[in-house]
C-alpha cells in the first residue's frame, strides 16, 4: 500500500466511502479486544433490559474504525497528530456503519480531515483527525 504525499491531497479532497456491516460477532470480537466487558457490548438481553436496541459498539472500537478509516486512505506512512470524536447515536448489531470524510483544510503541514460515521437512525460518530503526510519522493 503507497502512502499519500502532501503534494497530492487538497482542501476539499472527498475519502471513499467506507461501509461495515455491524455483526455481532464484531461487536463482541472488538469490545473483548479493547477489554470492555460492559455486558451492553456482549449480552442482547442484557442490553435491551436497559433500554437499547441491541448491543452497540464502544467507544474504543469507534475510535479505532475512525483512524483506520482516514490511515487506510492515506497509508502506512501517514502519522496521526490528533483525533477527536463526538458520539451520536448507538451503532447496533444488524445495522450497518457507513463513514465519509473531506479534507478541511492544512496548517504547518498537518492536514485536518472531517469524518462522519453514520447508521440507519443518525449519525454515530462525528469526528476531526489531524495527520501529517510525506511532502513527497526524492
């Protein structure tokens, strides 16, 4: 996989798409991965006894499907300078989570690109990553 350069991306650049389908095997998969045992991420019965859909992903898992979203566009060689996520609405099993980005803008080389992940019943996470690219090959 190649790396973007800094020559190459603009302020306004459109991210492809990127759409997951939230299985339940994911979910769980993902939140015993980042040590969460909060019984919302693994037991539906558990999670619908406290007023939710289903069982949703957590926080550490949206953040990390934020950053692999903009470094999967922009390459191993991309580093990451900042990230900030706001949750939205829960991302359920059975949903689907479809994210889209645009670079806002550049400033002392780290770009700011805008992110927003969305399901069926709104937006899940809205979010701003600040990354550095290479300024190009020699």
């Amino acid at each position: 996989m190649r790396t973007l350069t800094a020559a190459e991306v603009a302020t306004g650049t459109t991210l492809p798409e990127l759409t997951l389908d939230l299985t339940p095997t994911l979910i769980i998969s993902t939140a015993i991965a980042t040590r969460d045992f909060t019984p919302v991420h693994h037991d539906p019965n558990l999670a619908r006894a406290q007023g939710s859909q289903d069982i949703f992903l957590n926080i550490l898992t949206t953040m990390g499907l934020v950053e692999r979203y903009v470094t999967d566009w922009a390459g191993p060689e991309a580093l990451l300078r900042g990230v900030n996520v706001k949750l939205g609405v829960p991302a359920y099993a059975g949903d689907r989570l479809t994210f889209t980005g645009t670079v806002e803008g550049r400033d002392d080389g780290v770009f700011t690109v805008a992110v927003r992940g969305t399901v069926s019943i709104g937006p899940h996470a809205i979010a701003t990553v600040r990354l550095a690219l290479p300024e190009g090959r020699h």
